[in-house]
C-alpha cells in the first residue's frame, strides 16, 4: 500500500523521547560493536549494525538539539532486522524521521529506526532478527525525512519516553 492509502500514525519523535537521555549506554552500544543488555528478565537487546562504520554519534545529535540516536552508515535497501522482539509499529510520516518504524517491546522499551526506504511488510509482532525494513536517507527521496545521505538513523526508547 503506499504511504496515502494508510491511516498515518500521528507520533512524532518528540513525543515519543520526551526529555533526558541515557548517553552512556548509547556511547557503550557504538562503541562495543555488539553490546548485549538485559531489558527485562526475558529481554535481550543486540546491535545488529554493529558491523557498519558510525557516521554521527549520540552526543553529536543531542548537540544539535536532537533527542539522540546513532547514525549507521549503510547503502539505501538494506535489511534491517529487529534488535528484540515486540509489536512493529509503522510511520509513514514521521516529520524529520520520514519512514519509522518501532519495534515495542515487552517491557515498554521501544527501539526506532528512522529515514527509512521501505517497510517489511505491515504492523505485526516481529522476532528479534526479523526483518522490519529497508535503510534509506537518500536526500530527498520517499522517507528520507530530513537526510542528507544514505544511513539509518537507530535509537532505543525507555519505557519511561527517555532516549
């Protein structure tokens, strides 16, 4: 279906990472390569980009008045699979983010990717390792969001809205 036929999702990420952040857990997860974390008794969180080179920090983006996340270098289409498994959540327009999608864990924790080139199908609960969508970025192109060039743009939520 294309972004016009869906009922879009009226979340923005403001709304969803209202104030504070926990930047050295997100400073841990880049700079470990893989970083595995207990989020809930039965819950564990993998970085699956650890393997693709980072092009903007946390701190970077908390710099320029974002809410934080993680910039990964990577080609426009490639997979994306689920850091935990949960409830997939899609945006078709989420303002500067452009395509989102949100994997809700569990424990409430949520973990977002933005500047997507496409979705892996429609809303549904997804394992950890599952495919949830496509990177994208490219400037100007359909879900970019505000981009400047190919990269995923990925951050982790706390239950509490906390990035």
């Amino acid at each position: 279906m294309s972004p016009e036929s869906r009922n879009p999702r009226q979340l923005s990420r403001r709304s969803l990472l209202r104030a504070g952040s926990v930047a050295a857990g997100f400073a841990a997860f880049g700079g470990s390569g893989l970083m595995i974390g207990t989020a809930h008794a039965a819950e564990t969180i993998i970085n699956p980009f650890a393997g693709y080179s980072i092009s903007d920090g946390w701190w970077d983006h908390v710099n320029r008045g974002s809410l934080g996340g993680i910039d990964y270098v990577m080609g426009v289409g490639t997979p994306l699979p689920a850091c935990a498994s949960g409830q997939l959540l899609i945006d078709w327009n989420n303002g500067t983010g452009g395509y989102t999608a949100t994997v809700v864990m569990a424990n409430g924790m949520r973990s977002q990717y933005l500047h997507l080139s496409g979705f892996n199908g429609g809303e549904r609960y997804v394992q950890q390792g599952e495919i949830v969508g496509y990177s994208g970025g490219a400037a100007g192109a359909p879900g970019s969001g505000s981009s400047t060039g190919p990269h995923l743009h990925w951050h982790l939520v706390t239950a509490g809205g906390t990035g």
